[in-house]
C-alpha cells in the first residue's frame, strides 16, 4: 500500500490547489482514478480494495484537498452499473458520478411499496426507443439535489412480480417530474417524494437487461445495506455534487476545512454519539453512575463489533468472496446501535432532553440556556433515530432475509412468486 499512496502523494503535489473550482478538482481526482479507487479500472477506479481506498481518503484530506463527491451516486449507483452496466453506460453515468458533475438520487420506494419493494407499481411503458413512465416515489433522499435518479419500474405486469421490474438510470431534468420535500419530525427534509407523470427514459439507460431489474436492484440494496452498516468511513467533502446544489463552480478550497467522516451509518453514528455522551456525562456528573459507564462502554464496543465485521465483509467482497447474510447483520446491528444510543443519551440528558430546538438560532439559546452545547444535537438524534430500523428494508425483513436465505428456513406461504403481478391484489 506504502507505494500507492507514495504515487498519491506525488500526484497530489503536482495537482491539487485550493484555487480550483470544486468541479475543476473533482475531474481530476475523478479521472485520475482516485475519487473511487474500489470501483474497477474501466469504471474510473484503481481495483483497491476498501481498507486501500479509505486509506486514499485519508491521505487526501491529510494533505489539506477536497476529498472524492459522496452521495448515492458514489455509494450506489456507480458501483451498480460498473457491476451491470455495459461499457458505454460506464463511460455515460460512472464517469460524471466519480467527477462530481451529476448528483444522484434512489428512486425504489413507493407508498405502497417499501417492505414489499417487488410490489412496485410505478410502469414503464415501451414507445419506440423510449420508456414512458408514471408512478409515484417515495423517502427519496437527495431527490431535491439530484441530476439522476437509479428507477426500478415495471416492464412487465403479466409476470410474478420479481421477475418484470427493470433498473434505469433516469434523467431528473425533465417534464414530467415533481419533487416534494417531506418534513420530518426532526425539523429537516432529508427525503421527499417524487411524481412521475409520463417522464421519460431512452430505452440505452436500461441497465443489466430487459425484466432484469430485480437481481441489478439487489446489486444497489447490497451496497446500501453494507454503507449503512459501515462504521468506519472515510472523510467525505462538505460540498454537493451535482449541478443543482451549486458547488461545483465555488472554490474548492473553501470547502476543506467542512470535511467530516463519512459513512453515514450506525458505526459512524455510534463513533461521535459515544464521545458526545462521555463528554455529557461528565459535565453533569452522571460519569459517576456505574451503570452509565457501562453502557458507554457497551455502545463503543458494539459500534467497534459492527464496524469490523462490515470491514471483514467489504475485504472478502473485494477478493470475490463474500458472508452469507453479512449486508443484513451489519443493517441490524446499526438499528440496535441507534436505539441504545438514543436510550442512553436521554438517559444521560435527563429532563433537559425533553427540550429540542429546530433551527440554527434556537439551538444556539438551547445550548446555551441549558449549559449544554450537545444537547440540541442529542435531541435530532433521539427524533431521528426511529428512522434506521426502517429505511434501507426494515428489521422485520432483514430477519426474514436471514431466516431464509442464511438459515434455510421455509418462506411464508404466499402466491406472489405464482400469479403474475397484474393478479396480485393491491392496496387501495
């Protein structure tokens, strides 16, 4: 690895300056391989595997760059059309994804269609050499700051209904497409839904075949499941990608000193909530309480289990091996992280976690009338955390994934995988 970061080090030098504008820097570090170093080499990566790729981030942002574009577009789209996607469709959506030039959304979830995601009825309707498409989505992050969108659609309602859904990736910028923000009860809008009214798609965005969709889509909730279960992610630019967040023509060296670590998931979550609760109980005294040093240790030790083992999966992924059932573990035990880490925060709170302020100013009185600069943080964090159980396929269906598909035991008796979906009853 000593001689991979050497040759970073070296390309660094010669290219970085924080007078390039984010999008200026983005392409070069895109191009050069180094903005998504796991993804192959005719994808725009280096085939590194993950421990060599956080390393990479690490010794960008050491060096005092703008580090690689997140999003769902980094996360995955890119690896899911570098996995099925033909070589031309590498070149027309990876390439704009590892330069920062489009932002990307996941348009999969739909009102009556989560858990049950194959139950999907949003349709693509063949026209020509187009796909015409309506439905609705739903919980679609980053849906308001996305050029392109990863769609499953149905292509086919006279068969079971694995076995007629199709993965496009959609174009954002076009009639047809209404954005909506949902408000949640932390006070943001993180996700929103998404109305498709005969927008379209060229039918050469059809990626992994015709019909195929489930098998690329169980491509994208992999990479999903074991994001959200890493705990251990690398730093990750404070700037958006895409065009619609305005980034890209700012300065990217502005942006530097805003890079946080990344990973989005339980193990990340768990990392700061623990250091946030040690330095509250001290500053209230509950430090002293032994069974609240328990639990501290007890939430770091599980965040520490769940960020290893989402690293061994991710190392074996890479040799081409892979744990039965380790994507679902590692969703599980972030839920469970979560929890405990909401449980104990309050706990440690007391009653000033009953207080909770939404916007930037009222955080800053909370704080400050409270004593306690965690404290509006700790409070979006106990009203967000009934979120992760849910998204990214509930705890219930992660158990049933297991149950089945690890334990070998029996499906739920069902006639979804004989009647064609078209037969299948519906909600509403």
């Amino acid at each position: 690895m000593s001689d991979l970061l050497d040759e970073l080090d070296q390309w660094l030098t010669a290219n970085w300056s924080p007078d390039l504008t984010v999008g200026e820097w983005w392409e070069r570090l895109g191009l050069a391989g180094w903005a998504a170093p796991s993804l192959p080499a005719n994808a725009y990566g280096r085939d590194v595997s993950r421990n060599e790729a956080i390393a990479i981030a690490k010794k960008i942002a050491e060096h005092g760059a703008l580090n690689a574009p997140g999003g769902l577009g980094m996360l995955l789209a890119a690896p899911t059309i570098a996995t099925h996607g033909s070589q031309e469709q590498i070149e027309q959506y990876v390439k704009p994804i590892v330069t920062g030039a489009q932002g990307w959304c996941q348009l999969f979830s739909e009102p009556g269609a989560g858990s049950d995601l194959a139950g999907l009825g949003t349709r693509a309707v063949r026209d020509g050499e187009e796909w015409v498409v309506n439905g609705q989505k739903v919980w679609t992050s980053s849906g308001h700051v996305a050029d392109m969108g990863m769609l499953i659609a149905r292509t086919d309602p006279d068969v079971p209904k694995h076995n007629g859904i199709s993965w496009f990736a959609f174009d954002m910028h076009q009639a047809g497409v209404e954005v909506r923000p949902l408000r949640e009860m932390t006070g943001r809008a993180l996700f929103n839904e998404v109305f498709l009214s005969d927008a379209r798609v060229a039918d050469s965005a059809l990626v992994g075949g015709l019909h195929n969709g489930w098998a690329v889509a169980n491509t994208t909730l992999a990479y999903e499941r074991s994001g959200l279960g890493a705990g251990a992610g690398a730093p990750q630019a404070s700037a958006i990608a895409g065009t619609i967040a305005g980034d890209l023509d700012k300065r990217a060296g502005d942006f530097v000193n805003g890079q946080r670590r990344g990973g989005g998931g339980g193990g990340a979550m768990t990392g700061s909530a623990q250091k946030i609760f040690t330095e509250m109980a001290k500053r209230n005294g509950r430090i002293a309480d032994a069974s609240i040093r328990q639990k501290l240790m007890k939430l770091h030790t599980l965040g520490e289990i769940g960020r290893y083992t989402t690293l061994r999966q991710k190392a074996l992924r890479a040799q081409g091996q892979d744990i039965p059932g380790a994507g679902n573990i590692a969703k599980l035990s972030m839920s469970e992280i979560v929890r405990q880490s909401r449980d104990l925060g309050l706990e440690i709170a007391g009653a000033a976690g009953t207080l909770h302020a939404y916007e930037g100013e009222a955080r800053k009185v909370l704080d400050e009338a409270t004593g306690n600069p965690f404290l509006a943080v700790l409070t979006e964090m106990a009203l967000f955390a009934q979120g992760p159980p849910i998204y990214g396929g509930t705890d219930q269906v992660q158990r049933n994934i297991l149950g089945e598909r690890v334990l070998g035991l029996p499906k739920e008796p069902n006639n979804d995988r004989v009647l064609s979906w078209s037969e299948l009853p519906k909600n509403g």
